[in-house]
C-alpha cells in the first residue's frame, strides 16, 4: 500500500496555502481606500468567518465525496460533469498556477529588497523561475520528501510570524497612532464599496482553506480527518492574520505601505531599523517558499483527476511508481512559469480572487443541492449549525463579488471569460468524443 499524507502534512499544507502573497502584500492596496485601524481589521476577521464558513461546508461535501481533485469533483457529481470541468479548467489555468507565480514572485520582491544593490526586474523574475524549478523537482519525486519538506516549511513559517508579531510589538520606538475601536464613519465604510473590494483581496489572502480536498484520496482515513483538517488549519490562520495585520498598522505609517507590495518588509524595517527590516525581509522571502510548495503538492492533484475522466487529457493523470503526478506538477509549474514571465500583479491578484470565489460559491451552494437530490447519501460529517454557515459564505461572498464586477469591470470580465473559455472547451472535446465512440 502506497504511503498517504498524514493529518499534520495536510493541515500544513492548508495553512501553507493559505499564508503567502496575499497577507505580504494586501494591506497596501487596501490603504489606498481606508484609513480607518478597525475597519481594516474588520476587513480581515470578516474574511475569516467567510474561510471558516466555507470550510464547515466543504468539510460535509468532503467526507461524503472522499475523492481528490476539489471542487472538479464535487461540481461533476452535484451538478454536471461539465461544472466539475470549468472548475478543474480553472484551478489547472489559474486557480493554482497564478497564485504560485504571485507567491514565486512576491519571494524574489521581499529577496531583492534585502540585496545590497538594486535588483532589476529581470534578476527578480529569474530567482522566481529558479524556486519554482527546484520545488517542481522535489515534489515531483516521493510523498516522502514532499511531505517532510512541508511540514518543516509550515512550522518555520507559523513561528517567524508569531516572533515577528511579538518583538516588533516588543521593540518598536514610537507606535502608530491608530485606532482599532470603532469611531463615526465606519459604519458606512463597511458597507461601501471600497470595503467590498477590499475583502476581494482578503478573499485572495484567504485563498486555500479548501486546499484539504485536493488531496482527500491521499489522506489517511479522510472521512474522519478532513473536517478537523480543514477546521484546524482556517482558524490558525485567522488568528495570524488578524494579528500580523495589527501589527502591521500598529508599527509602521500608512503612507509609507500606501500601494506597496512588500508592506511585511516595510513594517520590519519601521519596527527594527534598517539592519534589522533587511534580515526580516529575508526571513519572509523564505516564509514564501512553504506557500509556493504546498501549491505545487495540491493544484496538480486536481489536473491528476481530470486526466483521469477526460482521455483527450490523459497524459496528466500519468503518476511515477510513488504515485505522484508527476506530469500534473509538471505542467502546473509551467504555466507558473508563464506568468511570473508575462504578468503584472495587481490585476492578476483581483482576477484571480474573483474568479476563485465565483468557483467556491457555486461549490457551496452545493451542498443544499447535494442534500435536496441526495438525501440518503452517507454524510460522516454534518456541517454545524446548517444552513448558517453556507448562508453566511453565500451572502458574503456575492456580496463582494458584485461589487468588484461593478468597480473593477476588466478583471471581473476576464474572469467570467476563463469560465465561458472552459464551457467551450468541454462542450468540444465531449462532442469530438461522442464522434470517435459513434465510428
């Protein structure tokens, strides 16, 4: 019997997705509109009930449909295969592999910052390619390297940032003035539409929880585990968000991250000096490597499956004698690869976030359509206190998801396209498959 990931790899792996470029660089992009301490951290603890909420219901979907591949395999049983499909197509085109070129490239940033001498653009792009290679090569060999790299990526990055939390908090000269209760005018702020962006980018931030069932058949005994897998590794990272974001406001000046990419550098420097923000800014540029690792373990899982269902596909679904994907991570990475080389950040970070939540929505409203249609399915784990946490996620997110195709029209469009592109896509291939059955 192949090795299975064990309950610490894989919480490890959700938090590692989920802590990374969004919550290194968010905040910058957030002040541009708000100004106020406690509504940016409203910002944040809102995006975590919404994690938290999503996980609830995915953990039900996940015990009851205990197979890999995500919402590829939840929305090809719930809905139809051609849902499951768009889905997959989105998390092979972007769902994983934008998110791992914005960590890749967030990495070389914080690196480069560090650097004695000014790092061009194209040095930056190089040292993002280069981690992207030697991770590819790691993870495309054994469980047993892959998982042991994990962990040990996950513990540092979770103790780096409570340390940076205590002693920036401990060491910093003067505080920043800023107000964390809430004062007149923040009501109306969160119900704006600077807010509803905002969360767009916290939504990003957020962006992982779900990374558990990418891999629920390499779990062990995953109908018990998933649940308290995806619980665990939500909560720990609201925790951390909330804090470093307070830590964040609380030590450096707004106008100094207003726009910035690297505010975690920023905010070090603020709080330790110049000597002391260079040797934090390495610190994170390291952290970001356990982000970029633990996406190229979970997105090729969903690719694996897909290759399994579609034979037009089938190459991805080719495993080495470990079982690992190796042709999934493979193609993953490269088209990491692609967009570390092609893009620009702040638009790939909203049409990324928005697209992704558009896929976790309808896979949440899923699990009222799976119990309507499927009420005797075996379930080994219930979702507390339904329907509230589906409601809260469903609210929330069109909420939010309203607001940025009204504001940021673009992204939000170029998003729907990658769907509209996946529908076209299967709608062919099964079309030229029915061809070849029928001659």
């Amino acid at each position: 019997m192949k090795d299975r990931f064990r309950f610490s790899t894989v919480t490890s792996v959700v938090i590692a997705n989920m802590i990374g470029t969004g919550v290194f660089t968010s905040l910058g992009f957030q002040l541009i509109d708000i100004r106020s301490g406690f509504v940016l951290l409203m910002l944040w603890a809102v995006g975590g009930v919404v994690a938290v909420c999503g996980a609830m219901t995915y953990a039900e979907l996940g015990a009851a449909l205990p197979r890999s591949g995500g919402e590829y395999n939840f929305l090809s049983r719930i809905y139809h295969p051609a849902a499951g499909f768009v889905s997959g197509w989105i998390s092979a085109t972007i769902g994983f592999a934008a998110p791992t070129a914005l960590a890749a490239i967030t990495f070389a940033a914080y690196l480069a910052s560090v650097m004695p001498n000014e790092v061009s653009p194209w040095v930056q792009k190089a040292l993002a390619c280069g981690l992207m290679i030697v991770l590819t090569v790691v993870h495309g060999s054994n469980r047993r390297n892959s998982g042991s790299l994990q962990v040990v990526f996950t513990v540092v990055k979770v103790a780096v940032i409570v340390g940076f939390c205590i002693f920036a908090l401990a060491f910093a000269g003067d505080k920043q003035d800023v107000r964390f209760l809430p004062v007149e005018g923040d009501g109306a702020l969160l119900g704006s539409a600077a807010f509803a962006v905002s969360l767009i980018y916290v939504s990003y931030a957020y962006t992982g929880w779900n990374a558990a069932t990418y891999l629920s058949s390499e779990v062990e005994r995953p109908q018990q585990t998933l649940p308290a897998i995806l619980l665990t590794g939500t909560l720990v990272v609201t925790l951390l968000y909330v804090s470093l974001n307070y830590v964040f406001l609380k030590v450096a000046p707004m106008d100094a991250m207003e726009g910035k990419v690297e505010v975690g550098y920023i905010a070090a420097e603020s709080a330790f000096g110049y000597a002391g923000g260079r040797f934090t800014g390495l610190a994170l540029a390291l952290l970001l490597i356990s982000t970029v690792s633990a996406m190229t373990i979970a997105g090729p899982r969903v690719l694996q499956v897909i290759g399994q269902d579609f034979k037009g596909l089938q190459i991805l679904s080719r495993t080495n004698q470990d079982g690992v994907p190796f042709v999934a991570i493979y193609f993953q990475s490269t088209l990491a690869i692609v967009f570390i080389l092609t893009s620009g950040f702040e638009s790939i970070l909203v049409f990324a976030g928005f697209t992704l939540a558009l896929n976790s929505l309808v896979t949440v409203l899923g699990v009222f359509v799976l119990r309507w249609r499927e009420p005797e399915l075996q379930r080994p784990y219930r979702t507390f206190a339904f329907p509230i946490p589906p409601l809260v996620y469903l609210a929330l997110t069109g909420w939010t998801l309203v607001f940025v195709l009204l504001n940021k029209p673009i992204e939000a469009l170029f998003g729907l396209g990658i769907v509209v592109a996946g529908l076209v896509f299967y709608f062919v291939s099964a079309s030229r498959n029915r061809a070849a059955a029928d001659s």
